[in-house]
C-alpha cells in the first residue's frame, strides 16, 4: 500500500521545521526529511521573525536552522528558542566551517552542527540523533569542547576572535567579506551607527590600533578562511 503524503504526516513520530532564507534549499529541506521514514517537515521560516511566529502556532520535535538569516541572524534565534521552547532541540545547518560557529551555536543553545555539503547519509543520521536529545559535532570540534568543559574553561583560539560577542563576530566576518559600513548595516538589519560600535569594540578587543587596521585584518583573515575551505574541497 503506498502512503500518502496526507497519511505519513499523521502518523510521523518527529515533526521538524525547516529555518532557511534561501527558498530553493529551503524547499529541498523539506522534499528530504519528508522522504525519510518517521519525519515530516510541518513547516518552513526564511527569517527569525517568521520562524517565531510559527512557533507561536506549531511548536516542532526539532528544528533546522541557518547561521546566516537576513536582520537577526541565526544565532540570535537559537537563543530565542532555546529560551522559549528549551525541549526544542536545534540542529545548525550552515555553509560557514563548523570550528568558526559550532562552539558559538552549542553556547546558544543548539544540539548540532553540519555543514549543507555534508551528504544525505551524514544529514540524516544528525537530525536523527539531535531529535532524541543528543550532540551531534564533528570529532575534532566536539573533543574541543569536550576539554574546555571537562578543564573548566571557555573553548579558546590564537586570532583572539573567541573574545567577541556573536553580532561582533558577524560584523567581523561580513568585514572580511569586504562589505562597508553601510552594507553590513543592510545585511543584519542594524543602523550604521550601531555597526560602528561594534567595530570599536573589535578594535579594542583585538588590539588593534585603528578602523583601518580591523579592516585589513578582516579581510586578510576572511582570505584565509577562504583558501582553507577551497584546499579541503580538493583534497
């Protein structure tokens, strides 16, 4: 007997819900969890506001949520829902290399982190695992966290980026990607005012001694972030 899509969605023990701003992957998030046995995608959000209307209506067995959204980023509705809906566990679903954002996601209140190249096999055994409570991190990143809970102290790293708040580390990165002041403001949502504190308080974290010298350290950093990501694609 084939099931029908009407019938598998009474019957699924695990709701998910799908956060994503870009509606192509959005909607093939959803084709895929629908496909797998016990999951159905009950709805879909392209930003946080969005997302937390939904939940207002639909409250989920897990979500799936992008580090990058337009005005309050994903991190920010991390914490949202890990304050509103703490039984909610929340998998990361990001482009961004998971050791830039997988320690910042668990402090917020996530259960995972994959990366969207990861393959269907590497998908679904994440969201299977972080549906029942559990973490779901790459090796490397959860022994990381793993030592500094364990020595009782904060996951630390030499560039000093660790120091920064999260919307610090987004103006960070979206310096690096060589966006102005203005620019940056138009992406997060913000006014140029507040993204110029913002880069004061990075200076002044990272020591350095002016605007122009946080810019160039940005964009040399973004730079190598980029060159890392391409040579693991090859390799």
């Amino acid at each position: 007997m084939i099931e029908t899509k009407e019938l598998k969605a009474a019957t699924a023990s695990h709701q998910v819900a799908v956060v994503d701003d870009h509606t192509f992957l959005r909607e093939g998030m959803r084709q895929f969890i629908d496909s797998l046995p016990n999951f159905h995608c009950v709805w879909t959000a392209s930003d946080a506001g969005e997302a937390l209307k939904q939940l207002e209506q639909q409250v989920p067995d897990v979500m799936l949520v992008d580090i990058t959204l337009p005005g309050r980023s994903g991190l920010e509705l991390i914490k949202d829902v890990h304050a509103l809906y703490p039984k909610v566990p929340i998998l990361v679903l990001s482009m961004h290399e998971e050791t830039l954002y997988a320690q910042r996601a668990i402090r917020a209140g996530a259960k995972g982190y994959l990366m969207k190249s990861a393959d269907y096999e590497s998908f679904e055994r994440a969201l299977r695992k972080v549906v029942t409570g559990k973490l779901w991190l790459s090796e490397e990143v959860a022994d990381t966290i793993l030592e500094a809970f364990t020595s009782g102290t904060a996951p630390r790293n030499s560039d000093g980026l660790d120091t920064l708040t999260d919307r610090e580390f987004e103006v960070f990165q979206l310096m690096g990607e060589g966006r102005s002041s203005l620019q940056i403001a138009d992406a997060m949502n913000i006014s140029p005012k507040t993204v110029d504190v913002h880069r004061a308080n990075i200076r002044a974290k990272l020591k350095l001694e002016d605007g122009a010298a946080v810019t160039r350290y940005a964009i040399r950093w973004g730079e190598s972030k980029r060159l890392s990501a391409v040579a693991q694609v090859k390799t």
